[in-house]
C-alpha cells in the first residue's frame, strides 16, 4: 500500500469515526419530573395540576399531550399576563426546565370520571415530541395547597 492510499484510509476512518459519535445521544433530552401536584377539585368538571419537567440534556424537547384514567379531555394551557389559552405544546428547552404553576401554565382536566380526594394519587402520562412518555403519580392536595419554594 503506498503512502498516499495509507493516509486516505486514516482519514477516512477519522472521519467515521467522528461521524458515529454525532449520532451518539449525547444531543437527546434528558427528562426528569418533580414537585407534582393537583389541588382537589370542587367538583368532577374540572382539575388542575402542576408539575416542573426539567431537561439536563443539551437538545429542547416539548410537552406534547397528557394522558390519564381520571379524564379523557386533558389539555395543556398557555397563561399569559391575565389570558390562558389552551395550545398543542409547550417548550423543554435544553438545559433548563419547563414549570407549570398556578397562575402559570398548567394542565387542565376536563369532565373528570371521578371527583379525587386530597390524599388520593392520579396517574397521568406525559407524552413528549422526541422523548419517550413519562409516567407520573401526581399526589392530590388540599385545595388550598401552595408548594414551599
């Protein structure tokens, strides 16, 4: 093999190489949830809840629907200044977190099959536009319930 075969050969491994770890993953959002919470309802129409996403991987991701056995009708709302508007997604940017909170975005459930009581958990099922879905158990708490910073 003469030299110049013998360096195209490297390069072209190199580049493989270099090649096989852009699509290694490293670029995937990492999702963790926490501080999840519903306050009980007043009655079976309708329930909030409340949880932050945090994402530690460096690509954004977004919350796309939301999926539970205590409601069929499940949306995500979008509140800016004094308006809340219901929207198909809501941004996990990379490195940082997407939080829904009281008079801030937040889930919204509707026609609810049964009304949960404060100490009862719902299951409910974030569903993402490139993550896998995340389970949740998100305890109920008193109506009045207000999450310690």
């Amino acid at each position: 093999m003469n030299r110049r075969t013998a360096t195209a050969l490297a390069l072209t491994a190199v580049s493989a190489l270099a090649l096989a770890g852009c699509g290694s993953g490293d670029s995937a959002p990492k999702l963790k949830v926490s501080g999840a919470y519903m306050p009980q309802p007043v009655n079976e129409k309708m329930a909030g809840a409340f949880l932050v996403i945090e994402n530690t991987g460096s690509a954004a991701d977004k919350l796309t629907s939301v999926t539970s056995d205590l409601s069929d009708d499940i949306s995500i709302h979008k509140t800016t200044g004094n308006k809340m508007e219901q929207v198909n997604s809501l941004p996990v940017p990379a490195n940082g977190e997407l939080t829904l909170s009281r008079g801030g975005n937040h889930l919204m459930f509707m026609g609810l099959k049964k009304k949960p009581a404060a100490g009862d958990k719902v299951t409910v099922e974030l569903h993402f536009g490139t993550s896998d879905p995340v389970k949740v158990e998100v305890p109920v708490k008193d109506a009045a319930y207000t999450p310690k910073k």
